[in-house]
C-alpha cells in the first residue's frame, strides 16, 4: 500500500517535479528463498537528490543494487532513461580494511567498466581519475593505503570511484554513516554540487538531516513503499514514529 501525506497548510509549495531518470512499475526482487521488495512503483527525479529512508531490513540496500543492476527483478518492469550504466558506491563496511590498495587505486577501479582490470589505463583513464581525486579533496592522499584513512577520508575515495565512472546516476548505500558532522557536511555539499553538474544521485540513509536535505524521499518498509515526495510533505514525526513502530 502507498500512502501519500497531505501537506500541512502552512507548509511551502512543493517544486514542481522533474522528469524521471528511472521509474519502476510493481517492482519485485530478492534473493533465493527471501522475497525483499514487494511491487514497489515510484520514480527517481532526474537530476536530483532522492533519499531512501527506511529501518533495516526494509529494502533500502536492495532497491540500489536493483538501480545498479546487480540484483535482477523478479517481476515488474524497471526503465532507466540516463545515458550511461549508474555508479554504485557501496556502505564503507563493505570494503575490507586488509585490501592492499591505495586511494588511487581504489579510484582507478572505477574505470574498470570501461577499460576491464586486466586493461593497462589510457592517458584520458589517468586523466578522469586525477579530476576525481582533485573533487573529492583527496590528490594528496593518492599513495596512502585504503586501510589506514579515517572513515571520512575512505568514504570520500569510494565516491572518487563511483565518479571515476563517469555515470550520470550515482547510487550510494549509507554514505555518512559514522561519520563526524563535518564530514557529513562536506560529503552533502559535494552531492549537491554534482547534481548541478548533471548528475542524478540516489541515497540510502538513516541520516534523517541527510534525508531532508533531498529532493525527494522514497519511505521504505518491509520491502514496501511506505509513502514517497518532497521531505516537507513525508518526513513528518507521525510518519517516522509509525515507520519505526514494531510490528
């Protein structure tokens, strides 16, 4: 069931509505014998913010790797408009500490997809990677190991991979989590700033701060769409008190 909240009168008129940059229609998609997300409709606004909150275990991690196309729906129907495969830049938790990688690295991964890992890197390769290390406020980091940087600098590189890739959708599973607020706020003025360059970004987040910061919220719960809009209009205290209510 969706369930759309009406805005309060007081409340600011909403933006109008983008276009979609992916819109999905009765999406379904799990894992072997454990159904996940439960004919889900909604659209992602083309360049734009779009936040997905949820407790866990509500689908929120799935949905991405549905977006990024890691995860095959089970049924439904899933249209992307963008021009390029997205750049999905997993949880921090996800990359183990013992890697022997340094921050480039790590980057220079993100050009796997164009290139291969076994492919020696063109100058244009180099090029995109430096200009990635450089957004990111990292170049001087390059030789250090993955494994020794603070949470916020690591997270920092695994985003310099996912714009290594040069997608126009980028999709990151909680990318604040532990983070110190000043890290926080960099990271949320960094996606900001590249969807005024063009870039569609998709979030998954328990950083309610982070959420309202969106342009559009996707509630999630037991693999269903629990309500989706503007956050004035669904990041209401009834809504998250129920959100979070035991079932």
């Amino acid at each position: 069931m969706t369930i759309m909240f009406n805005k309060p009168p007081s409340s600011p008129p909403a933006p109008p509505e983008r276009a979609p940059h992916v819109r999905f229609t009765e999406l379904c998609a799990g894992y072997p014998g454990r159904p996940v997300l439960r004919q889900l409709t909604a659209e992602i606004p083309a360049l734009a913010t779009t936040a997905l909150v949820g407790p866990n275990g509500s689908g929120k991690s799935t949905l991405l790797g549905v977006l990024a196309g890691v995860i095959p729906p089970t049924s439904g129907a899933l249209r992307h408009h963008g021009a390029r495969p997205p750049a999905f830049v997993p949880q921090r938790g996800a990359v183990g500490d013992a890697l022997p990688l340094t921050v480039r690295q790590t980057v220079e991964m993100g050009r796997w997809g164009e290139r291969g890992p076994w492919r020696r890197l063109t100058r244009r390769d180099h090029a995109t990677v430096d200009r990635a290390l450089d957004r990111l406020g990292i170049g001087d980091l390059a030789a250090r190991q993955l494994g020794e940087l603070s949470g916020g600098q690591r997270q920092r590189a695994l985003i310099a991979q996912g714009l290594a890739q040069e997608s126009d959708l980028l999709l990151l599973d909680e990318p604040t989590t532990g983070l110190d607020p000043e890290a926080r706020r960099r990271i949320g003025a960094l996606l900001t700033a590249l969807v005024a360059d063009g870039v569609t970004v998709v979030q998954a987040t328990h950083d309610l701060d982070a959420a309202r910061a969106a342009d559009r919220c996707l509630l999630l719960r037991d693999g269903r769409l629990a309500a989706q809009g503007h956050p004035d209009r669904v990041l209401t205290p009834s809504t998250l008190t129920d959100l979070w209510q035991p079932r």
